[in-house]
C-alpha cells in the first residue's frame, strides 16, 4: 500500500474537474431554496437600480419643461420609494446569503474536524504545526468570503451589466456603442492589476503562516523552555522579526499594487460622460435623442463601469476560491489510513488473550517489525527487552491500532482486531507511556477523562490505588488543582501516577506500560511501580521496562533486536542462554534493582 505524504504543495492552481465543481456544489445543495430566493432578489434589485435613471429622463424631458409640478412630485416620490424597495430587498439579501455562507462553512468545519479526528498517526507527525487550524478556520472562513463577495458580486454584476446594456441600446445605439468603447480600457489594466495582486497575497499568505508557524514553535509550553535554557531568545525574536518585516512590506506593497491603476480608472471614468455629452450632443442636434436621454445615458455609465471591473477579475477571484477548497479537500481527503471495516463488530472481551501471528511492519520504506509471533494468556504478563529502538513500542501500537500491521495479524481472544470497532478495542485497553497525555484542566477533569460515570468514591479508590490520592490531597486545590499545559504544574512521578489512577477509572482487560517509569527518580519509580502493581492485577499486560523485578516477575520475556524477536522465556531461562538478554540483564538491569 502506498504511503501517503502530507507535505503539500500550496502554490500548484486547482484543477478544475467536473468532480471537483460537483463536489463544492454539494454544499450547496441543501440550501438550494434559500439560493433560488437569493437569486430572484439580485434579479429584482439590479432592475430596481435601473428605475431612477429612466425616470430621469421624464423628469429632464417632461416634468421639467412642462412645469408640471404633479408630474413631477409622483415622479420623484416613484424614484425614492424605487430607492427605499431596492435597498430594503439587498437587507434581505445580505440576510439570506449570510446565512447560507455561515451555514456552508459551519458544516465544512464540522466535516473537516470530525474527519481529522480519524486520520492516521502518520498525519499528525508529519504535517506542519499551526497548518491544520490554519485550514480549519481561515481557509474555511475564506470560502465564506468568497460566496458572499465573488459570487453574490458576479451574479449581481452580470444582471445589473445586462440590464443595464439592455436599457442603453434600446435608448441610443449609437449612444450605447460609443459608451461601449471605453470598456477595454478598464477590462485590461484591471486584469492585470487583478493577477498581480493575487500573486503578491499569496506571498504574504505564505509568509503569515511562517510566523504563526514560529510562534507556535517558540511560544508553546516546551518551545519556551527549550529557548531559555538555550538562550535562544534573541535568535527567536530576530527570526520573527525578520518574516514580520517580510510579511509587513508585502502587506504595503498589496495596498499599493495598483494605485497608480485605481488614478487612471478615476480619470476614465469622469471622461466617460463627456464623451457621451459630446457624441450626445450631435444626436440632439438631428434630433435623434433629448436632453433627458442624455442625461440618463450619461448617469447609466456608472452601471456599465462597476460590474465590468468587478467581472474582469472574476477569474482571479475564482482561482483563489477554488484553492481554498482544494486545501480544504486535501485534508478531506485523506482515508483514515486505517478505517472501521464496514462489517465491525464489538470487541467481545472474556480472557483478554492476545496473539499476533507472523507480523511485519513498516512506518513508509522502514521496516520496523519482522515476523513477530506472539501469545499472552489471560491475566498473564509479557515483558519486552531490547535495545532502544529494537522496535518495543511500535509492537504495542500495531495492538491500539495506531497503525495497522503491513503483514500478519493481531488477535484479542480469537477475534482479528481488524474486524471489530476501534471504540471497542481501545476501550479495552489502558496504555501508560513515558509521556504522559495531560490537558490543561482540573486533575478531576483529567481523571474522569477516562470515565465520565465514575462516582467520588471511585475517583478516590482509584487515586489511592495509584498511590497519588494523598499528594492530591495536600494541594490547595486539592482534585480541584489545575495541572497546566501538558500537566507541567506536576512533577513526572505525578503525572503519571494521575495517568495510572485515570487507567484504572477506565479498567480495560489490556494493559500496555511503555516504559512508564524510566524518566522517574528511584523515589518515584518506587511509587509509580506499585501503583502499576495495583494496575496489573487480574489484566493482560505487555510490559516495556527496564526495571528487573518488573522483568523478572513477567511470565514471559520477548527480547527484541532490529524488529525481530531473538529470543524468548522467562527470566531464568533466558540468564541461562547467555544471549542478548543475558548481556542486558548484566549491564542494565542489574545495577537498577540496587537503586529501587
Ligand atoms: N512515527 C514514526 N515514523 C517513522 N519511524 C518511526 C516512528 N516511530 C518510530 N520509528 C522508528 O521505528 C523504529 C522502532 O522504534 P520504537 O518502536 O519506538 O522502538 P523502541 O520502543 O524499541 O525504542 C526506530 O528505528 C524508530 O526510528
Ligand atoms: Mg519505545
């Protein structure tokens, strides 16, 4: 199977499939009513904007010559209230399309979210930092932006430019053609202008997600540490000095890109009607049009210029929300590499016997884990030995389905972990690694993490089990305390005895340690393991250690090496081999047990 990768290429352009096109309209689908309305009020609007104009002409042509004052109040009195009706539909607009926007991009980030929560490891260890919310919030909230301004704007620029063209032919032909005449002028240079400016935002954008890429990296609970105690702090700030200056002078420069070009578009447009006051006055000389038709001519251009430039950059526009989603779709994407087969079943636990039969593995070209063939009975304990990097703990994530085995199989009481549900499964099974997964909460919070049922009493008789319940205790806060970012208001042999005590409340058959207490001093590693003693009561357990009672009291000893299991039995057995676990046994575990 094809691994996949997840450094993409941001500046590629969308292609645009029909599936592609499909696809974003699905989004659209379910507000197709509220769309049609939308629609029908642009239409009535952009031909509401046309009612002033032409009663212009009435008004110049007849009101006015004619001194007919009630003539002219019921004109006037039609054109404002044109106004107000035209004004009020756009509220309702807005209104309408705000909400759908909202409601389209509320879903996406929904979709997207939950999708994320099932991507594979792989995913989160390769992609950038600070990319994924990126994607989830500003690239949602732009295509939000886009379907509000590029197409509510397109839509209403091609009826008011058709209408318009409309009333302006079937007043003066020749008056139309010659207003026509000036429209390259604008189409060109605002393309242009268009492109320019799309390129030099993109810049930006890239070098905005660099600094928020820095940041994050730098200001984060172990980014800051790292920077002190390497005294980083003035490389940092020179670095993020330097893209903040990179992103602030591409900022100016798109303010500016075109200014020169929005001066000529000014001009040109105040030189518009004095040409049609011009060629205007020749067709009023042959008595071909009238002072009002003129004058509405000329108040028309207005119509004719704005819905032209805008459409001009429609295709630019286009393009960036097409890559807006195309970034959202790429996320989307992504299979869960590993997925609930459609034919799940529960996990049916009884004896929590676990088999892996002929497993290999690789993490992309690396071949991890070679032909492991395993067998833990019921209640039973099986320690890993090796050499850091013999593979220990991928073993362990083939069982959490972390990553799925490339070859082979990995059994719980008979059933191939590949047939039933991940609820189910993880469920089943406590890990206690070297790191602890603390959130930024209440130690309460933290504990019912694992089982949002568990009573006080519970809690308790979990706390105590894991030998933490008494330093609880002598907190201010007591389970009220709270731990920090990655619980770094606690020491290690806390945290992971609260990590312990959460497993516990959780009470899976399967147990996985990872070397739960190789960061602890002697004191706390002595805590730590008989609050893992407790733990391991009554469950299978695969234990990862370096600590020879631990080993030693293990029912079985896998010793690992390069991916392969090299030898296995129990303790005395395997002393006895005089191999490599015998090796280990007198340059590492040995001098452990003199400190514990
Ligand atoms: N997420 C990963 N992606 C790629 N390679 C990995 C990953 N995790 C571990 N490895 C590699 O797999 C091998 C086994 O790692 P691991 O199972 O953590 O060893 P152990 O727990 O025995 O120290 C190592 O060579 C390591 O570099
Ligand atoms: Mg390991």
């Amino acid at each position: 199977m094809a691994r996949m990768r997840f450094d993409f290429d941001q500046t590629k352009k969308p292609e645009l499939t029909l599936t592609f096109i499909r696809r974003i309209l699905n989004y659209f689908k379910p507000h197709t009513l509220k769309l049609v309305f939308v629609i029908l009020l642009i239409l009535a609007t952009s031909a509401l904007g046309l009612v002033p104009s032409l009663l212009l002409q009435k008004i110049v042509d007849k009101a006015l010559p004619q001194h007919d004052l009630t003539q002219l109040s019921i004109l006037i009195g039609l054109s404002i209230s044109a106004t107000i009706l035209l004004n009020l539909l756009q509220v309702a607009q807005g209104y309408l399309s705000t909400w759908i926007a909202k409601n389209i991009t509320l879903e996406m980030k929904n979709n997207l979210y939950r999708h994320l929560t099932f991507l594979p490891q792989s995913f989160f260890t390769t992609v950038k930092e600070g990319e994924i919310l990126t994607r989830l919030t500003s690239d949602v909230d732009g295509i939000q932006q886009v379907f509000q301004t590029t197409f509510i704007n397109a839509l209403s620029s091609i009826f008011i430019l058709a209408t318009t063209l409309f009333a302006l032919f079937s007043m003066s032909p020749i008056l139309a053609a010659v207003a026509l005449v000036t429209v390259p002028l604008f189409i060109l240079p605002t393309r242009k202008v268009g492109k320019k400016r799309w390129q030099i935002a993109s810049a930006s954008q890239t070098a905005l997600s660099r600094l928020n890429q820095h940041t994050q990296e730098t200001l984060n609970t172990s980014g800051s540490t790292l920077m002190k105690l390497f005294t980083k702090e003035d490389e940092s700030f020179q670095t993020f000095d330097q893209i903040n200056q990179e992103v602030t002078a591409l900022q100016i420069k798109e303010s500016l890109a075109g200014r020169w070009f929005r001066m000529a578009m000014s001009v040109l447009m105040a030189i518009g009607p004095m040409l049609i006051y011009l060629v205007g006055g020749f067709l009023l000389a042959k008595g071909q049009l009238t002072i009002g038709g003129i004058i509405t001519f000329a108040s028309l251009l207005g119509r004719l210029y704005n819905p032209v430039t805008q459409l001009s950059n429609i295709q630019v526009d286009l393009m960036r929300s097409f890559a807006l989603f195309e970034r959202i779709f790429e996320y989307l994407d992504i299979t869960p590499e590993i997925k609930n087969s459609p034919t799940a079943k529960e996990l049916v636990i009884q004896e929590g016997e676990i088999t892996f039969e002929n497993v290999d593995f690789r993490y992309e070209e690396n071949e991890v884990l070679k032909n492991i063939n395993l067998h833990i009975s019921s209640g039973e304990t099986l320690a890993l030995v090796g050499l850091s990097g013999a593979g220990k703990s991928t073993l362990t994530h083939l069982l959490t389905r972390l990553y799925d085995p490339t070859h082979g199989v990995a059994l719980i009481d008979g059933q191939d972990i590949k047939d039933v549900t991940f609820t189910s499964l993880r469920q089943n099974i406590g890990v206690v690694s070297q790191e602890t997964f603390l959130f930024n909460g209440t130690i309460r919070d933290n504990l019912m993490y694992a089982n949002e049922q568990a009573t006080n009493e519970d809690l308790i008789a979990a706390t105590k089990a894991a030998y933490i319940h008494d330093f609880i205790m002598t907190l201010p806060k007591g389970y009220d305390t709270v731990v920090g970012n990655r619980g770094i208001k606690l020491s290690g042999g806390e945290k992971q005895r609260i990590a312990i005590a959460r497993i516990i409340l959780k009470n899976p058959q399967i147990l996985i340690l990872d070397e739960a207490t190789s960061a602890l001093d002697a004191i706390s590693e002595y805590y730590v393991q008989k609050a893992m003693d407790n733990l391991m009561q009554n469950r299978t357990s695969i234990v990862i250690a370096h600590r020879l009672s631990t080993i030693a009291n293990a029912d079985q000893i896998a010793v690992m090496e390069q991916g392969r299991i090299v030898e296995q039995g129990n303790h005395h057995q395997l002393v006895s081999q005089a191999g490599l676990y015998a090796k280990l046994y007198q340059t590492q575990f040995k001098d452990k047990e003199v400190a514990a």
